[in-house]
C-alpha cells in the first residue's frame, strides 16, 4: 500500500486537509492514481481514525521472494506518482 495519511490531532484541521484533498480528487484520478481509494474515515488497527489516501495491490509482499519484484516496482511507481502530486499541489494543501 502506499498512502497519503491525515492523522492530525485537531479534528477540525483535519477535515480542512481532507476537504482539500478532496477537491483535488479528479486530477488524483486522472493525472496520477487512476486507482486511487478516499477514505475520510479510515481506522488503523491501533483504533485510530484517520483519513486515507491509498492504492494498494493485492496478493504481493515485499517478505515474500516470488513476488518481491512485483511488490517492489508497484511501490517505487506508486510513490513517485504521490510525491509527484503532493509537490505540485502542497501549495493548495498546505494554504
């Protein structure tokens, strides 16, 4: 999974941050992470609730010797695709 996580502690701001994100969903979708997943309220096994930017691929593991190669390059792909995008609009996000 590589992801985009709001975990801020003033749920206010946090919402704020989301709604930014949010609005940028369409340029998400068609500029970088065509399966992109927005979950405003995600819930982290420690019972935390934050809210989740995410792609995922499934039935791979970066422990697992036959498909580290597939594990690996979905990741590397996947994260310069977010870091291209939180760059290019950290302006708005951080406003």
């Amino acid at each position: 999974m590589v992801s985009l996580d709001i975990e801020l502690p003033d749920l206010e701001e946090r919402i704020d941050l989301w709604e930014k994100l949010s609005s940028l969903k369409y340029i998400v979708i068609e500029e970088y992470l065509p399966d992109a997943i927005f979950e405003d309220s995600y819930l982290l096994e420690n019972e935390k609730e934050i809210s989740r930017l995410y792609v995922e691929k499934t039935n791979v593991s970066i422990h697992n010797k036959n498909t580290w190669q597939e594990a690996m390059s979905f990741l590397n792909t996947n994260m310069k695709k977010l870091e291209t995008f939180y760059i290019e609009y950290r302006a708005i996000l951080t406003a």
